[in-house]
C-alpha cells in the first residue's frame, strides 16, 4: 500500500519439506508433463486450485450445492449435502474462503493410476490456509485450538481464524476424456466433519 499507512504486516511462511517427498513430487510433475500433459505447470495448476477452492468453499457456506455439479464428484457431493444441513451457522460461514485470505498453498500428495478398465487418472491433494472471521468458539470440537489473528489496535481489533482446508483434484487422461479437473475430496478439519 503507499507509504503513507504505515509499516506494513506480512505473514512470513517456513516450510521445510523432507528431500524425498519433494523429489517425488517433482518427479510426479515431470512424468506427467511426458505422459499426459505437455503443457502441465505445477504453478499454473496451484492458481487455478486456488480459484476452486475459494468458489467452492463460498457455495458450501451459503448452502448452494446445486452449483457445485461440474466442480465435484458426485460421491463428494452426496456427503457435502449430508453434512452441510447438519453445520450451525457459524461452522458454515467458517467454509467460505475469499482468494484474498488464503494466505499459504501446498501441494500434497500426487498419484497417477488406471482403474481396471485402463483409464488413466493424475489427483493432486492440495492444502489451504485461509483467514476467516466467522464467530468461532476459542476451542473448536476435537480439542484443537484455532489460530487467532488479531488486526487492528486495542479498540478496532477484528479477530480472524487461520483454518486449514484439504481438497484433492483429479483428472481423467483417457483419449477422449474431458480434460476438466475434479474435485474429489473436501475436508474442512474441526468445521466439516
């Protein structure tokens, strides 16, 4: 912002991965970039996670699940109907992720698979953190405690949650497939479970 505001906050992020994991991770990118997609970008796919995450998680919270036929799998769906009618208010406002909030990205698991009818899938597990400020007891179920992050001085400070969400993406590879990635897992830790 200008100069003028004052000193800036960042949010500074440090991640140490294990060697091996990164390896393989990057060793999944490069078979897929050969096999099945010559123009796959892990950071070109971690932009587009991150416009579905937030899409996705803000029709989860408002409930519109009708929406979400061409992003998620049915079988996901089917639950997310299930669990969502039994969410108070204030867990369901805590699913909605502006772009804007989420502060760190990672990917996680990569596979590559045929099913037995010699279909070729890759799924990519990613990890979000986001800022929410929904009206969130201290200790959330399962006796976790939530990141609080307190903006502002003493007399205008806004409280927000650091929330964690998990979804994994799949694509079918087959000739002849659409080549749309789905979303084939949703996990909201401690809101959606």
């Amino acid at each position: 912002g200008p100069e003028a505001e004052g000193p800036q906050r960042r949010v500074v992020v440090v991640r140490i991965t294990s060697p091996f994991a990164w390896l393989r991770t990057r060793f999944y990118y490069l078979l897929i970039r050969l096999y099945f997609d010559q123009e796959f970008s892990i950071e070109e796919f971690t932009r587009g996670a991150k416009q579905a995450f937030s899409v996705v998680s803000k029709l989860l919270s408002q409930r519109k699940l009708d929406l979400l036929d061409e992003l998620v799998s049915a079988e996901v769906l089917q639950v997310l109907k299930e669990k969502i009618s039994l969410l108070p208010d204030s867990h369901r406002d805590a699913l909605a992720a502006d772009i804007d909030a989420i502060m760190y990205t990672m990917e996680g698991d990569v596979r590559i698979y045929y099913d037995d009818d010699g279909r070729k899938f890759v799924s990519i597990l990613m990890r979000f953190w986001y800022l929410n400020g929904a009206n969130l007891p201290d200790e959330v179920p399962g006796e976790t405690k939530v990141f609080q992050i307190v903006f502002g001085d003493e007399s205008t400070k806004e409280k927000r949650h650091l929330l964690t969400a998990n979804y994994e993406f799949q694509r079918e590879f087959t000739e002849g497939a659409k080549p749309d990635w789905t979303i084939t897992r949703i996990e909201h830790p401690r809101l959606l479970e």
